[in-house]
C-alpha cells in the first residue's frame, strides 16, 4: 500500500514563527513513517517557499504531496494566494482557512462575531497606531474599572501588559506598538477570575463538534494546567457549550481552541485560536490526550478529515 505523502507547513512571515516551527517539527517527529511519507515545507520570514530545503512556490507542490498538514499560527497574512493554489490543485489542507484565522487573529473583529452569537467579551476600548493615545487612555479610565490589559489587535496574541496607571498605559501602548505589523491595540477591562480553556475536535467520538475536556489554565506564563480542570459541572457544560458556539461562529475547520476567563460576572472569551499549537504538552493536545486522543492520533486525525 503506498504512503500517504504529507507535506507539513511551517514558519510563515509572522510573529508566530517560532511556535509554527515547534508545531510542524512535532508533526514531523510522531506522524509514523511507516504509514506516511513526510515532506517539510517551509515558509521562511522573507516569503520564499522550501520543499524538503529547495525553494519551490506552492504552485508547484499537486505532484510532490497528498496532504498539506497546515502548522502555521496567527493570522496567516499572505497565506491565502497559496491556500487558493492549494484548493485549485485539489489538495486537501488541515485545520481551518485563511478567513477564519484571520478572524480568530484579529481581536477586534472576534469580538464582534462572538457578542454577535450572545458570548461575553471584557469591556475594551480600541487605540489605533495614529490616535490620540492621551485621550484614548482617559476614555478607558472613565468607561472601563481598574485594572487594565493592554494587547495588541491583530499581532502575537500572547503579548498582553498589565496596567494600574495612565502613564502605564501609555508605556505599555508604546511597547505594543513597537511591533510593525501592529495598527491597532485594545485596551480592556482585566477580569479577575479562573483561566480555562476548551477545546473543538471534528467528527470524533460520535459528534460533529465534540467539546474537548476543559483545561484549568493555572499558570497562563509558564503553562501550568490541570486537566479537566476544577470546575463544578455546569460551568465546564458552559464553557464546552461556549466553545462550540465560538469555533462555528468563526467558520473554523477541524479543530480549535477557545480561552476564557471566570469572573464573578460570568463566562468570558479572552481569545480564540483557529489553529492550536501542537506539541505534545500544549494545552489542547493535553486536553485530547484526556479524551483518549494519543498525540499522534489527533495528528492522524487531523490528517484523516482534510483527505475526507
């Protein structure tokens, strides 16, 4: 029987590079090789395309592979021209597409889409690269509680800063904005409460849309967990429920993964991720490993329902 060629893609020209690279090279290592033949793609900073090391644009890729296992992260600017070579040669492609990363990559436009569908996002005002930031950062402190979280919009969604003070503000927005890619930033009302996570995998166990066990976030910075979580059972029927809702109102494919914080006034969306970090002791593995999901299974499975 001849191996299914996959063609794991990686890097891209984002501020996620890194972890796309992390991603893919965890896709390389367990996908088993006595079952797929496993070509490396790579999507270097500056835009060119490599195929096992030599340059080669995605267009040309219909003879080379099967599958395109998609490990980039964020946004995925620049990535739709291939993405459309890919659907016009006919390649079946992991995980979900251009448009609904790049929902899921812009915090401002998620969070219309997700009050849209009746979830809760903190309160937040919205600073552009050109505003007034003096008067930006008074609209916050009149309309929004202490303390404040400022991130940026659209760039890495694991840069956030924790603010007590207007002129904190303005040095965190400062900081934010020191990366060339980012136009606008938020500043939002910091919920005090839990961090969870809960997370969608396609056509598994019976359902369309299964609900991951939910992970209690312990220690967002270095990554402590506990899964499933400490959660009474109608908060972590929520947060699933909650979960569902957000990877359908983004349009996401395959799989995704949705963080919320538990204040005393309900179940908010921090943000949403069309496409998780895949390691092995990343959060949403973690969480399918727990539903009984080997790390090179979910891997297999993710393979399995782009083939379909």
């Amino acid at each position: 029987m001849a191996k299914i060629r996959v063609g794991v893609l990686r890097g891209g020209p984002y501020s996620e590079f890194e972890a796309s690279l992390q991603s893919g090279a965890n896709a390389l290592k367990y996908l088993p090789r006595n079952k797929y033949e496993l070509k490396d793609i790579l999507w270097t900073k500056d835009g060119i395309w490599h195929l096992d090391g030599f340059p080669l644009p995605p267009e040309k890729l219909a003879h080379k592979i099967d599958v395109v296992f998609n490990a980039l992260h964020g946004r995925l600017k620049g990535y739709k021209k291939a993405e459309q070579s890919f659907k016009t040669l006919g390649l079946p492609v992991t995980g979900s597409d251009a448009v609904s990363a790049a929902a899921a990559g812009n915090k401002i436009i998620s969070r219309k889409i997700f009050e849209s569908h009746g979830l809760k996002v903190p309160h937040a005002v919205v600073v552009s690269r050109l505003s007034d930031r003096k008067k930006m950062v008074s609209t916050a402190r009149e309309t929004l509680f202490p303390w404040w979280v400022i991130k940026p919009a659209q760039a890495n969604s694991a840069l956030q800063i924790l603010a007590k003070s207007e002129p904190e503000i303005v040095r965190a927005l400062d900081k934010i904005f020191e990366t060339p890619d980012c136009k606008e930033a938020l500043i939002e009302e910091n919920l005090d409460g839990r961090v969870a996570s809960g997370g969608v995998l396609e056509n598994f166990h019976g359902q369309k849309y299964y609900a991951l066990p939910v992970v209690e976030i312990c220690d967002p910075k270095r990554g402590g967990m506990i899964c499933p979580g400490r959660f009474d059972k109608a908060t972590t029927d929520k947060i699933k429920e909650s979960s569902i809702v957000a990877h359908q109102a983004l349009g996401c494919r395959h799989y995704s993964r949705t963080e919320f914080t538990l204040s005393k006034r309900g179940i908010y969306i921090n943000k949403a991720n069309a496409l998780p970090k895949l390691t092995p002791e990343a959060c949403y593995p973690e969480a399918a490993n727990v539903a009984g999901l080997s790390f090179k299974g979910l891997l297999e499975h993710l393979i399995s329902e782009a083939r379909k």
